[in-house]
C-alpha cells in the first residue's frame, strides 16, 4: 500500500542508535523507508508505526537499498517478527485503506 510522505517511523539499530524514517509503502509482509542515510543490508531493526489502529511495531530485516535521491535513500525491510496485535492493527489498517480507495474515499488510518 502506497502511503506517500506522510507516515514517520521511529527505526531502532542492532546497536541501539535511533533514527527516523517515513514509511512510502507498507504490507503486512514489509515496507519500504526513505531514510536519511542508507542502513547496512542484512541489519535487523525495530521498525515503529502509528496507525489508525493502534501502534504497530515489529523487528525487520534491512534489504539493499533501491535508489538515491537528494534527501536521502529509498530502502526496503521485510518483517521478520510481527506480534499478533501488531500483525492485525496492520492488518485492519491495510483493510481500511483498501476499502476506502475502492471507495474513492481518502483514508486516515496511517497516522504522521
């Protein structure tokens, strides 16, 4: 699901360094972040959400990077472990959006 700009996502390094992130598209198998700097391939992170749902927050494995741009890097994760109540607050999110845009309703349920 295509999100746009507008969704921040807080990252969590195996070293414990923070950084931010905005979430361009999300499923419930991974994502793809635009980052300030690239993160190494095969890093394993926490990645953290809000959605209309609820908080979502999961560990993910860090794919290679797939295009430099100015202001930063477009880099993909896949989930590697979701907890149940995560997995469903992604879940129901993805739900919602898809529904509205069959609609043709803008959707609120990723929140910045």
């Amino acid at each position: 699901m295509q999100l746009g700009d507008s969704v921040l996502a807080a990252i969590r390094l195996e070293d414990g360094r923070r950084t931010k992130a905005k979430l361009q598209s999300v499923s419930v198998t991974g994502g793809l972040l635009r980052l300030a700097e690239s993160l190494a391939q095969g890093d394993f992170v926490e990645v953290a959400f809000q959605t209309q749902s609820g908080p979502v927050h999961g560990m993910a494995e860090v794919l290679s990077p797939m295009r430099s741009m100015p202001d930063g890097v477009l880099q993909p994760f896949r989930f590697v472990a979701l907890e149940d109540d995560d997995h469903r607050r992604l879940r129901n999110s993805l739900d919602h959006v898809a529904m509205r845009s069959a609609l043709g309703m803008r959707s609120g349920a990723f929140s910045t």
